[in-house]
C-alpha cells in the first residue's frame, strides 16, 4: 500500500491542534483546581470558627448560675468567629463572613466567602474571578 503525496505531511497539521486542545483542558483544569481548593479553604475556615466559637462562647455566668439555662453569648460568640478567621490570614480573598446563633443560642452557623483570582481565566473578558462559600455549624453540649 502507498501513500499519495497529498497525504504527506496531514499529521504535521494535526499536533498544533492536539497540542491547543490539551493545552486548554489543562488551563480549565488549572482554574477549577482553584475554585476547588477556594470551596475547601472556606469550609476549613468556617468549620474552624464555628467550633472556636461554641468552645469559647460559653456565656460563664449564665453557666455558673446552675441548671439548664446556659447559652452561648452572642458578642463573645461573634469576637471568637473574627479572631479565628483574622488567624487563617486570608487578606484581600475575604468576602465576608456571616455568623448565626440559634434562638436557644447554642448552635453556632458560620459562613465564609472568599474570592478565588482565576490563572488562565483572567484572559477572558469578564472572567477574572469567581465568588465560593461554604457554610458550617456547631453545637454546644455539656458534658
């Protein structure tokens, strides 16, 4: 079997397009890594504030008063949730965060936002950032 001429050299022509196609799986891949691991810092985050939060936010003299009337105090709660995220340093990629205390103030929910800069995105008109949250709770029991 032979080849025609014609057929010479077609292969040539195909790599630079095989090489664009894995070159941008490989830039969206890049990307949806960040956002992934933007989603898991935020959980870290608000995981991490929310059990400071019920660790720390205990309202002593309400506790101290005996019975089952304790709960968390809810400035003490909010100062706890600050300091923690203040701690994972996340400077300008903060959003905000959002902190929610039961009506029997003994369940803390926190919400994180963070913005997540894109890499190979960015080049794309109005694609240079994405918004991720996650949201996490604690409960206090006494023990």
């Amino acid at each position: 079997m032979g080849h025609h001429r014609s057929d010479r050299g077609s292969s040539l022509l195909l790599f630079p397009a095989a090489l664009l196609v894995v070159l941008t799986l490989a830039a969206i891949a890049t990307d949806l890594a960040l956002v992934h691991h933007g989603r898991h810092l935020a959980h870290h985050v608000a995981a991490a504030a929310a059990d400071d939060a019920v660790m720390v936010g205990l309202d002593t003299e309400a506790f101290r008063a005996g019975g089952d009337d304790w709960y968390l105090d809810r400035a003490l709660v909010r100062e706890v949730v600050a300091t923690t995220v203040a701690a994972h340093d996340l400077d300008d990629r903060l959003v905000g965060v959002d902190v929610d205390l039961s009506p029997d103030s003994r369940q803390v929910t926190v919400r994180v936002t963070l913005r997540v800069d894109y890499i190979v995105a960015r080049a794309l008109p109005g694609a240079d950032h994405t918004v991720v949250s996650s949201t996490a709770r604690a409960v206090a029991h006494l023990r």
